[in-house]
C-alpha cells in the first residue's frame, strides 16, 4: 500500500500548523485510499520517525515524502537526507522515496502568483 | 502605481531563494505593469524597508506585501507588523497592505495536493 507524508519545519505557535493540517484534510478527502501523515523537522509532532512508524503499522509499503518547503536550504539538503537514511535502516520492509521541496514545481508557483494578483 | 513585495523567511543557503527568484521571473513575465520585489525576514537581501525603498523610487503608490510562508506563526504575527509599521511610518505616501500568508489560500494548497498526487 503507497502512503504519503507531508514534511513540514515546525513551528513554537500551535497556529502555524494550520495548514498543514488543511492540506492533510484536502488529501484525505481526494486520495482515501492512499493514508497521509504529517511530520515536522522540529518543534512540532510527530517526527518524521513516528510518522513512518504510524504508516508502517497501518501496512504501508511504500511511502513518499513530499517536503512543504519553498526553498531547498540547509534543511532540506543537510538535516532531511540523515531523517530519510535513518527510516531506511529503521524500515527497510517500507520502499522509500521523497520529492523535491514544493517550491521547486512550477504550478505551486504559479499558484501564488495567481494569488498575488487576486490580492492587487 | 500598484507594486508588490514577495516577502520570503530568508535561510543561510543562498540557493534557498530559488524558488523565490523563480517566483518575480513569473510574476514580471505575466504582470510586467506592477513592479514586483523580493523582501526577506532575516539571511537575505533586500530587507523589507530596502524593498519598500526600491519600488518608492520607481514610483509606486500602493504596495501589497505577500507573505511566502506557510504557516502563520511567531514571524507573520509579531515580527512582520512591526516591520510593517516601520514602513508605514517612513513612507506615509504609499498606501500599504500586506494579505495573509499564501499557504492560507485553497489554491495554493491545492497544488501542493496536486504535486503530491502526481509523485506518486
């Protein structure tokens, strides 16, 4: 079963997860058959390793992690690969794979900038 | 003349801001008549007042600030009014407004959702 997991940076306010958690309800309303767990690099939970075990007791087998980052910094490129090597060793029965940060696709762009014009 | 400022969090990574600089090439390919700047919270130039500065130099007499973040959290709600206001202050002749985050927008969401349906 494919699953995927929205990873986002976390926050101190409880508020700025909100929409994270819009987006886990927009998924859940569009794709039911394929499960969807959040994680946060830090301040916030689960981590990324409780959200691979959530998935894994639910018989995922395949899980992609899609990164809800603009830009591919220090995070992405440092912190994240060493969280994704750790769940490989963790789970190797899981095939595991991650995308790039959402930034990086032109429809999101797109999409705020559609925003921004809507705004003027 | 309307403008807007792409305000973005900033990240010791300079390829961090790619996304960013891809974000004004769409916005001066489809919207050339309203001048557009990047602005960053912290790590990165320009600052807000710098952008401010720029685009009141060009003219401009109603800035739109866009907050590219997320999540409104401790920055969008305590450090970016403050900003604000100091701009306010120095440039009584712009008339200012900034909208909610992008990550508040259904659409943007949405093509995040979209993103993740077609990795899988």
């Amino acid at each position: 079963m494919k699953a995927i997991i929205l990873f986002g940076h976390g926050a101190r306010d409880v508020r700025w997860r909100e929409p994270f958690d819009r987006l886990t309800g927009l998924w859940r309303e569009q794709h039911s058959s394929t499960p969807v767990e959040l994680a946060f690099l830090e301040m916030m939970q689960p981590t990324l390793d409780e959200a691979f075990a959530s998935l894994a007791s639910r018989g995922a087998t395949q899980i992609t992690v899609i990164p809800v980052f603009f830009g591919q910094g220090g995070h992405l490129r440092n912190d994240f690969p060493v969280l994704l090597a750790a769940c490989r060793e963790k789970y190797p029965q899981i095939a595991l794979s991650a995308t790039p940060a959402v930034g990086e696709d032109l429809a999101v762009l797109q999409s705020i900038v559609d925003f921004g014009a809507r705004a003027l």
